[in-house]
C-alpha cells in the first residue's frame, strides 16, 4: 500500500513538472511571437 502511495507521488511530480515546462514554453513562444 505504501508503495503504491510513493509510485503515485512520483508519477504526479513528474506530471507536474512536464506540465510546468510545458507551460514555460508555450509563454516564452507567445512572448517571441509578440
């Protein structure tokens, strides 16, 4: 069970990172459009 808690922890990091980058970039490609 805990392993379980700590697998899925890891995953939405990593979710939230990408999405993080994700985002970083789609701002400094809208600035560069600007």
């Amino acid at each position: 069970m805990p392993m379980n808690g700590c697998s899925f922890l890891s995953v939405y990091q990593r979710l939230e990172i990408v999405r993080i980058s994700l985002i970083s970039q789609v701002k400094t490609a809208m600035f560069h459009c600007n």
